[in-house]
C-alpha cells in the first residue's frame, strides 16, 4: 500500500523509547490553535511512499535503533488507517517495536473493530489529550473529546496497550489547576497508564503560518516555561492519585 508522507526523521529521541525511526504522516482533520505543523493538515499532500519504501529505509539505519523501533506520528496517523495498519504489521514481522502518537480523533466508540487489526500490531501509544473539558476542546481544536477519551479507555483497558499521555500546557487554555486536577482523575482510570508528559507551549511554528499565509491565532501568547509545566504535571498527578484512592475505596 502507499500512504501520504509529509516527512521522517530517522534519529528521534523524543517519540518514544529509545531512538526511533519517526514517519509524519499528512492529513489531520483537527485544527488545534497551538499546532505547529499546518502544513500537514491537508491529505493529499507531500510524496506518496510505500510501506516496503517506509521499512526499507528503516533498514538502512537498523542498527541505531536496536533499543528503539518506528513511530508513526503526524498529522493524525489514524487518518490514514489501512496503510498505518499494514506498516505496523509488517514491522511487527520484523520484530520491530510500533508506536502510534494519536490524539485518537478517528476513533469511532460504535465501531472499535474499525482498529482491532491496528491495536493488535501496536505496542505504545502516545496518546495527545488537548482538554478534558468537552466544550472547551471544541473551542481549543474544532471537535468534541468524546471520542478521544473512549479511544483512551478502549485501547488502555480493554486492549490492554500501555499508554503515555501527552498534554500541551497553553496559556489562558490548559492552564487552570482545577482542570488539570479533572484530567489527571480521568487518566488515572487508565490501568495501562505508564507516563505523562506536560508540554509547555512554544510558537517555533509560526513562521510556517506565514509561510502558508494562514493566520496565526496565538500571535499574542506567550511560550509557556518548562518550570510552569511541571508545576501542570504535578497538578495532574494529584488528579491521579486521587482517582486511584477512589478506585481502591470503591472496591471495599
């Protein structure tokens, strides 16, 4: 199968464990005020590659990822789900560790076999949560999270894939302790949970805005500080650790 391509980055350090053979797939079909990829919002974009092309690059530089594996990521991955599945089932014969970053948006609560084969070849996903308030993701992305936070649940407790969870800390939007506290409680519901991951806002994808002349909605905000996002990170931990309090009071 051929899949759209936007880029790869063939030594990753920060899309999963270890170093990583990363593929950006384009398409994305939400529209998240901070993102920093507009370019790869539209589908049927950049080069059209193979899922023979994908791994046999992969190969070329086989021996840096021994601790690693492939991460697909993007643009929203799932988008493009018949091609993503066949690459991961084909690096899985290859014994090749698979991790998905999603925000989950192309999930679909009545038709969870739409993944089964996907979830079956995946061993990591790094899930992308804008917001736990519902109104407040519209706002934020242009969807609901319905869909996302059952996409958590689905592939976490039933499917039993461990899950890192990855939140940006913008200001004015994910910034309020009660929120985050309300994200960690919901998280913490997740039996597969292994990390979290606050990350603070930065506007180095401006300059593609005006590359792209697309209006840049945050032009006014100000990047968020790596001390700021751990005092979010802390926040949301206490979130968790309440709801694992409650759990374990509620099974007495």
């Amino acid at each position: 199968m051929q899949g759209y391509i936007h880029s790869i980055e063939t030594f990753g350090t920060v899309d999963g464990p270890g170093i990583r053979f990363v593929i950006f797939f384009q398409g994305c079909p939400m529209r998240c005020l901070y993102c920093h990829n507009p370019d790869t919002w539209e589908l049927h974009r950049n080069q059209l590659m193979s899922t023979q092309e994908l791994l046999a690059q992969y190969e070329k530089n086989k021996a840096f990822y021994h601790n690693g594996g492939i991460t697909a990521t993007g643009g929203e991955p799932m988008l493009q789900l018949d091609f993503l599945t066949e690459l991961f089932t084909l690096a899985k014969e290859k014994n090749i560790h698979t991790c998905l970053d999603t925000s989950g948006i192309c999930f679909h609560p009545d038709h969870p076999e739409q993944v089964e084969n996907l979830l079956a070849v995946t061993d990591l996903i790094m899930l992308d949560i804008k917001h736990i308030d519902d109104t407040r993701h519209k706002a934020l992305t242009g969807h609901s999270n319905r869909n996302i936070l059952a996409f958590a649940e689905y592939a976490g407790n039933e499917k039993n894939i461990p899950l890192w969870i990855r939140h940006v800390i913008l200001p004015e939007w994910t910034d309020n302790p009660e929120e985050q506290f309300q994200l960690g409680w919901f998280i913490g519901g997740l039996k597969t949970l292994k990390a979290i991951d606050c990350l603070p806002y930065h506007d180095m994808g401006k300059q593609k805005y005006q590359e792209l002349h697309l209006p840049y909605a945050l032009e006014n905000t100000k990047p968020v500080s790596q001390e700021t996002a751990a005092q979010a990170r802390e926040q949301i931990l206490k979130g968790v650790k309440k709801r694992l309090l409650d759990d374990r009071n509620a099974q007495k």
